[in-house]
C-alpha cells in the first residue's frame, strides 16, 4: 500500500517516528552496515518514517571517512559518557573535539541532537543540586565547544526508586530551559532492563509536568505489546507508549489510564483514520498528533528499521 493510502492520522504518528541504531545491540553491525542500511532507507519508499541515524560519538572520526554519506543525513550523537561525574567532564572534552571537527569538516550533515547517560553519583536525591549545576557546566562547554546549541537528551539509570530519579532529572533537565529533553530506555538484551509499564508512565507523566521532550530507546521493534521468546517476557510495543504519551498530552488522562494503554496486546484497539487516532474510547485529533509527537513524543531508537516497517505492512497502515 503506498504511502498516500495510509490514513492521515497514521502518517502523522509515524513520520519521522524510527531513530535508526543498527551500531548498537542486538543488531550491533559494523559502522559501514550500518551506514548502508540508513542510505538504502534514506533513500526508500517509507523514508518518511525515518528520522536520525544514532552514532557514539567515538565513531564521528570513521563515520567522516565514509564516501557513502548523502545530503539528507540527519544524526544524534551518543556523548561517551561516565559512570561517574568526574568520568563523564573528562569523557566530554573529548567528545566536544570530534564532534567540532566533524562540525567544521563535514558542511552538508546535520547534527541534530545529542544524548548521553548521566553518571549514576548524581541522580540521587541527596545530589539533586550538584544534578543541576552539572548540566549547567556541561551545557555550557557545548555550546561554547561547538559554538551552538543542539538538543541534548538525558538519560538515567532506572532502579526501584524510579519517581525520585526521574523527577529530579525532569527538573533539572527543565530548569536549563534549553532544547535539552529526557531519554527513557524502553527495552534491553536482558528482561530485568524492561521498565514496568508504571516507569514509562510516570515518565510521560514528568515530561509533561516539566515542559520537555523526551525520547525512547531500546526495545521497541513491533507496534504492540508481545511476547518475546528470545527474552522470554513481554517486551513494548511502539503503539503502546507513543500513543499513551500522545493520549496523555492531549487529553490530560491518568497515570492509570496511560498504564492501561502501555499494557494493550490487542492491535486492534488500536484505530487510525482520516481525522482522528483512536484506543477504545479515547481519541485524539490530527492536531493533538502532530503537538504530542512535535513537543513530547519526539522518535524511539531502534536497532532495526525493518522490523517495525515489516510489521506496519502486515496491519495495512503503509
């Protein structure tokens, strides 16, 4: 089905919805597979799908080399990091120098976004202001560095204190008041790195409370709630949080409700039309769709970009 077929709610869920991530696990190909594969998408029938090609920031110097990069690139580069505060300031000097020569070298491709993992000393309630005078001095040395502002998303380590760590960064992440969002790992190799449907939730919940964007990563090939035999547990689907998030945004539901969408397995309650995106009873306009995807919802991180569009051509929506 081509793309003028699909209805009109769909095409504003899913453009530019898919990050593709093809370096990292489990796909874990080699920068120049990698590569190939986003060209061919770039340059295929569901392009339209297809948003930032993700590269660690430690590959920019590779990724320069290769002479099959093509105007309409668009990347987000994963900052080195640290496991601790005094790592990470070291890491990011670093980081900065690659990513200003290829700044500098490379003219016709877009860095569009950055992200990076907080260190795991700081997202503690007893470090909540250290949190912020931290990405004060880290934003700053960006911009400073590469004499621009690009939007930085942040990640944290979730544990079972999970409303404290995810409200402080919000916070903090909000107080810079920059183009800086939230970074929510949805999946991993491991069923213990599946956050509960209550994480993603509260998540979607304190981005909304906090005014910022957030994006996903991991763990989100197929558009629905599933069982996954190689994990042995139920993974999430794309539908599920993107469409809860979307749902949340516009029509100011609960943490309960948006849990209850987070947990549907039934493709079918899910509805795209010409006017409206539908679950159950709930629905959302076309400009509900193109706000909650343009101010909360930004795209998800996926290994594979074939998988999700596989599945798309199976329900009939591309």
């Amino acid at each position: 089905m081509s793309l003028n077929k699909s209805p009109v709610s769909f095409k504003f869920f899913a453009d530019k919805l898919i990050d593709y991530a093809g370096m990292f696990p489990p796909a874990s190909l080699s920068l120049t597979d990698a590569v190939n594969n986003y060209t061919e998408y770039l340059n295929g029938k569901y392009s339209w799908m297809l948003n930032r090609f993700i590269v660690p920031a430690k590959s920019l110097k590779e990724f320069q080399a290769k002479d099959s990069m093509q105007d309409g690139y668009n990347l987000s580069v994963i900052l080195s990091g640290g496991s601790t505060e005094s790592e990470f300031r070291k890491s990011i000097q670093n980081d900065i120098k690659l990513l200003a020569d290829f700044k500098n070298s490379v003219q016709d491709i877009k860095i569009s976004s950055l992200e990076a993992l907080l260190p795991s000393d700081l997202i503690i309630d007893e470090k909540r202001d250290d949190l912020l005078d931290f990405l004060i001095d880290i934003s700053s040395e960006l911009e400073r560095g590469l004499n621009d502002e690009i939007p930085l998303f942040l990640e944290a380590g979730i544990n079972d204190g999970y409303e404290g760590i995810i409200l402080n960064v919000t916070e903090a992440i909000a107080s810079l008041n920059k183009s800086y969002g939230f970074k929510l790992r949805t999946g991993g190799l491991k069923p213990e790195n599946i956050p509960s449907p209550a994480v993603i939730a509260y998540a979607i919940l304190s981005s909304i409370e906090f005014g910022i964007p957030m994006k996903c990563t991991a763990g989100l090939h197929h558009p629905v709630r599933n069982y996954d035999k190689d994990l042995k547990t139920i993974v999430h689907g794309f539908f599920n949080v993107f469409i809860s998030g979307i749902m949340a945004y516009a029509l100011n539901i609960s943490e309960e409700e948006i849990v209850s969408i987070i947990n549907e397995e039934d493709v079918n309650e899910f509805q795209f039309t010409e006017n409206y995106l539908k679950w159950k009873d709930y629905e959302v306009t076309l400009q509900h769709i193109r706000e909650g995807r343009e101010n909360l919802m930004v795209s998800f991180g996926s290994c594979s970009f074939t998988e999700p569009v596989e599945d798309l051509i199976k329900l009939k929506l591309i």
